[in-house]
C-alpha cells in the first residue's frame, strides 16, 4: 500500500520513473518494424532503416491527460 501513495506522489511532483531499457528498446524495434512495413525500400537495408529511425527524432514529452504519463513524440525532418 505505502507503494501506492509514493507512486502517487512521484506523479504528482513530476518525478516520473526511467524507462526502462528493455521497453526502449522493444519501442525501437517496434517504429523499425513500421517504417519496414510503410517503406518497402527500407526492409533489406538495416543502414538505412537505423538512418530513417534517427531522422524521426523521437523524444520524450511529459504526458497530457490522466497521470500524466510520458510520451514520445515523432518529429519530422523540416517539420516544427
């Protein structure tokens, strides 16, 4: 229960935990699989696929909404 409340107040004063580096990775693999998927001319070319996944610049942004949970947002090249 005492879980609970520190978890509670964690959220609320913003003092979110990590991601942890197995989730990062699985989301890694996960946007590669779609970009394969989208752009067919990625699937045999690992270099460019890592390029095309670098170049969507994915950052972390505090979480709109309920508990306010971290999100990543994708920013495109020339893009604001």
């Amino acid at each position: 229960m005492s879980s609970g409340i520190v978890d509670y107040f964690k959220r609320r004063l913003g003092l979110e935990q990590p991601v942890h580096p197995i989730d990062r990775r699985m989301a890694k693999h996960w946007v590669k699989q779609r970009l394969a998927h989208i752009f067919p001319e990625l699937r045999g070319n690992p270099e460019a696929l890592e390029k095309a996944y670098r170049e969507l610049d994915l950052e972390a942004q505090p979480g709109l909404g309920k508990g306010g949970e971290t999100i990543f947002e994708a920013i495109l090249p020339g893009k604001l």
